[in-house]
C-alpha cells in the first residue's frame, strides 16, 4: 500500500515531465545536430569539433559535482532543487539560442565563440538538468510511483524529441530559405522560448516531500566518500557515460548516414518519426515489466537486444530502405524499456546511500550522473567527429568509399559497442527487486521516525 503522501497525482507527473520536454528542445538539437551544425553551417573542422566536445569536459569535471553540492545545500521555501528550475529557466533558452548563431569572426574567432557558447551552454544545462533529476528522489519515496513518474518524464521528454528529430530539419530549411545559418537562428529562437515556458510549469507543479534527517551533519567531504564506497553508484555511472557515447554517436552520425549513404536526407525526420513512436511504446512497457521482474534486469535485457539491432545496421545496403526502418523500429522499441529506468535506478542509488550510511545527499548522486551523460555527450561526439574525420569526411561533397564505411562505422558498431559495456556494468549493480524493496521499506520506517522533528 503507497501512503498517501508518496501518490502522485497524473497532473504533477505529466507537470514533472514537461520540464524534459523543455530540456530536449536544446538537448537533442545538441545530439542530433550539433555536429553537423559546426561541420556543414558553421564551417568548423571536423577535427576541431571532435577537439571541442572533449575539452569541455574537462571544465564540467569541476562543475557538476559543485553544482551537485550547492544543490545539496540549498534552502528555500520551495525546496532544495525546485527552485533551480526557475532560476536557470531564462539562461538555459538564452543559451540554447547563442550556441547556434554564426557569427563570422574569422576561423580563429569562430573557434573562440563555439569554446565560449558551449562551455555556457554546458553550465546552465548542469545547473537546470542536475536538480531537475534529482526531484525524482525527493518527490516520492515509492518504488513503483518513481518509476511511473520517470515513464512520465521520458514520454513528455519523447515529445521534445519528436519536435527536434522530426521537425527540427524542416523548421531550418523553411524559415532558413537556403541559409541554414537563418533557419537554425529561428528554429532555436522558437525552440528555446518555449523551453522556457514549459520549465515555469515544471516548477509550478512539482512538491519536494522526502526530506533528510534534521540532524544530518553537512559534509561535502563526507559526502564524495559515501559516493566512492557506493558500489551501485559506481555502476550506474559507468554506464550512464556508456550509454550516452554510444547515443551520441549514433544520433550524430544518422544524419550524415542518410545524407551521403542512403542519399535520402529527406527521409531522416520519417526515420525518427517512426523510432521515437516505438521509444514511447517501450517506455509505456517499462513500468510494469520493472516492477514484475526488477529494473535492473530489464535493463540488461533490453539493452543488450538494442545494441544487437544497432549493430545490424553496418551491413544493411543503401538501397534496403524498408528493412533500415523495420530493424529501427524494434531496437527502439528495446531501447524504450531502458530510458525511464535510469533516472529510476539513480533515485535507488541515492536510498541505497541513505540506508548503509544514514545520510542522504541527493544533489552530490545526481551531479555525478549528469557528468557522466556530459562526458557521454563528449566522447560520443568526438569520437563521432573523430571517426568522420578519420575515413576523410569532406563536407557537402561527394563521399569516399572510405568516408562512407566511416559513417556506416559510427552509425552501426562502433555506438554499438558501449552499449554491450554497459550491459557488463550491469552486471555489478546489486539492488535487484528484492533489495530495492528491503530499502525502501525500512527507510519508510526511518523517516516516519523524524519526520515530526523540525527542519
């Protein structure tokens, strides 16, 4: 039986998700076009695109686990990490629009401008992204509402990627005219104020309700030793970095797949069209599949099918159109079980903390993960744009034999490969169903022991 206090209403839950929607405007605009934005708009090096999403990483190391303190360690009558979502609202839009204008600052000058957009950009989704995870551990405490809240989350932040992935191309090509340098202006300009709106939704509809002990002692150091002794932590990092090098990647190098490969550009939003409604399908599945046989082992499975599947597609030829979306289908539908359970999983690490050390640092788990999907995001785009690179990727020119295998590497096996990792992290991560029930059970317990006491 959920106590009353931890149900959610579907009105909270689908106001939660909608701060996703607001997120994936810009997050997948990153993924999908970002590359291919610098590359063939901006006139950047695929080199030195590859060279850029790496060296903001190494800044990010600083930032996401400050970021994941102060959040920690905020107080206001909204709440711990509710009111970042506010706060960052306006700067995140802003970003997201300053990250894709073109200036024409010389080579050396265009460098410095993509340096500084990005590493901004990288702050605001840190501080944006990093609370709003972390509302997933505090808004309730039960097992099956956490995980239904998080299929909530991934179907609304679905929604976003069906804007960016579907219409995002058409948008530039229409307001843009022939100049793709206009059309990203307006589409993200569109985008990005209406990822603001949204987020003040978000912040509307949500209530902070699990609590730390008031007699908790702060303590940063404290708290990076409880993460580094945190066995399931340092599994569920491992593979959020994996997870998103291997999506990055494959997101980043589809549009050059169709573009030079399949030589249809046009069918790339169908292609996404059809794999996002069979995401959406998957995540529907997840709630009730984790809950009859654990989250952690749906997750193996359904990774392991997709990464199968994603690794079909080096050998499928240019002209086996229908067979590319029948095989895109099935692993989006595989890769559907996973993407809730993620966020789910983190919220379990974070009890996991709580029950063998007594103490809860929510923020400091959640920045640990946005890192990792941030390094993610670099290594998968640099080693995407290394790779094109590599087999000798000329921008909007005819490709090699060579630059072709390039493409087909890093859209098939090549993203493949740290998903089949990730399934191997897996394998570490010990709360299974029975544990995660044992846990949350006698925190309940604990909790209603002070939850009278003064905060």
């Amino acid at each position: 039986m959920i106590p009353n206090t931890e149900r959610l209403s579907i009105k909270e839950k689908i106001g939660y998700g909608l701060g996703d929607t607001a997120a994936n405007f810009i997050f997948q605009t990153m993924v999908v076009f970002q590359l291919s934005f610098y590359t063939d708009t901006y006139g950047i090096t695929a080199a030195a695109a590859g060279t850029l999403f790496m060296v903001v990483r190494v800044w990010d190391a600083v930032f996401d686990p400050l970021m994941g303190v102060i959040a920690d360690r905020t107080r206001t009558r909204w709440g711990k990490f509710r009111p970042w979502i506010l706060w960052t609202a306006a700067p995140f839009g802003l970003m997201g629009v300053l990250t894709f204008l073109t200036p024409d600052f010389g080579p050396s000058g265009k460098l410095a401008y993509t340096y500084a957009t990005y590493i901004l950009l990288m702050m605001v989704y840190s501080a944006n992204n990093l609370p709003y995870s972390a509302l997933t551990g505090v808004i309730t405490g039960d097992i099956g509402e956490r995980t239904s809240l998080s299929s909530y989350r991934f179907v609304c932040a679905m929604l976003g990627a069906f804007v960016v992935q579907c219409l995002a191309l058409p948008m530039v090509k229409y307001f843009g005219h022939g100049d793709n340098a206009r059309g990203y202006r307006m589409t993200m300009g569109l985008l990005s104020l209406v990822a603001v709106g949204l987020f003040v939704v978000t912040f509307l509809a949500v209530r902070e309700r699990i609590q730390p002990d008031p007699r908790q002692k702060s303590s940063v150091l404290s708290d990076f030793a409880s993460l580094a002794q945190n066995g399931p932590w340092i599994a569920l990092f491992a593979l959020t970095v994996l997870i998103f090098v291997g999506y990055t990647m494959r997101a980043g190098a589809m549009v050059y797949y169709f573009k030079y490969f399949v030589g249809r550009e046009d069918l790339f939003s169908i292609f996404n069209l059809c794999g996002l409604a069979a995401v959406v399908i998957g995540i529907l599945f997840s709630t009730p599949l984790a809950l009859r046989f654990g989250k952690r082992d749906v997750y193996i499975a359904a990774l392991f099918l997709s990464a199968a599947l994603m690794s079909v597609f080096l050998v499928l030829p240019a002209y086996a159109v229908g067979l590319m979306f029948a095989v895109e289908i099935l692993r989006q539908l595989s890769y559907g079980l996973t993407t809730p359970l993620l966020w789910a999983m983190m919220a379990d690490v974070a009890d996991y903390g709580e029950w063998t050390t007594g103490r809860r640092a929510t923020g400091i788990v959640y920045s640990a993960l946005v890192f990792g999907l941030k390094v993610g995001l670099g290594l998968g785009g640099g080693i995407a744009a290394w790779v094109l690179s590599r087999y000798g990727y000329v921008p909007n020119a005819v490709q090699s034999v060579h630059a072709l295998l390039g493409i087909r590497m890093a859209a098939s096996v090549l993203a493949a490969t740290p998903y089949f990792l990730g399934v191997v992290c897996l394998l570490f991560y010990k709360i299974g169903k029975q544990l995660n029930i044992k846990i949350t059970e006698e925190l309940a317990e604990r909790r209603s022991k002070y939850a009278s006491l003064p905060h």
